[in-house]
C-alpha cells in the first residue's frame, strides 16, 4: 500500500534512470538496518537448486544490470531471490552503455 500510494508516484514523475539510483540508494539505506536485512522470505526445499556444485535457495537470480555496485545487495534475498549476479571487475574503468539505458 505504502509503494502504491507514496513511492509510485514519486517515482514515476522522475527520469526512469535516476529513478532506479533512487530506489538503489533507500534499499541500500534499508539493508543497514539489522530488523530489515535480517528479514528471509518464505523458501521450500524443493525450490533449492544445484549448479556447478552451488546451492541456491532457489533457482530464480537477480541480473547484474539491476545492483551493477552491489549497494543493496543485504536486502535482494527479502524479494525472493535465490541469487544476485552484481557487476563485474576490469582492469580499467569503463564508461558504459550510452543513455537512454533505463526505460518504462
């Protein structure tokens, strides 16, 4: 109700861009707190899934592009996924996709 009523048409009347680094940054902000971080949805082990020796809780993943630094990655496992793929590392720093990258 709270996303509904409050977040969402805060949220629509940005840029798609800034509005996905804005909920990046309160997730982020949210997982600093022990009572929300420590939060685990609900999990079945018929859910779990095997790969390459690993064990996921599930088999359903977050991509890279979502959390590409790893800011909210404490709070990821509350929605539900079994496993987050964050971004990766270069040698050197590179500048990206040109925007438009985020649309509705």
């Amino acid at each position: 109700m709270f996303y509904k009523k409050v977040l969402s048409p805060i949220l629509f009347r940005k840029d798609p861009e800034a509005a996905h680094e804005s909920a990046i940054k309160l997730l982020s902000i949210a997982g600093i707190f022990p009572s929300f971080s420590n939060t685990h949805p609900f999990t079945h082990p018929s859910l779990q899934t095997e790969v390459a020796g690993i064990t996921f809780p599930n088999p359903v993943g977050l991509a890279a592009g979502c959390d590409k630094n790893a800011k909210a990655v404490r709070v990821w496992p509350i929605f539900g996924f079994g496993f987050v793929e964050t971004g990766t590392i270069t040698a050197q720093p590179q500048p990206g996709n040109p925007k438009p990258r985020v649309f509705r």
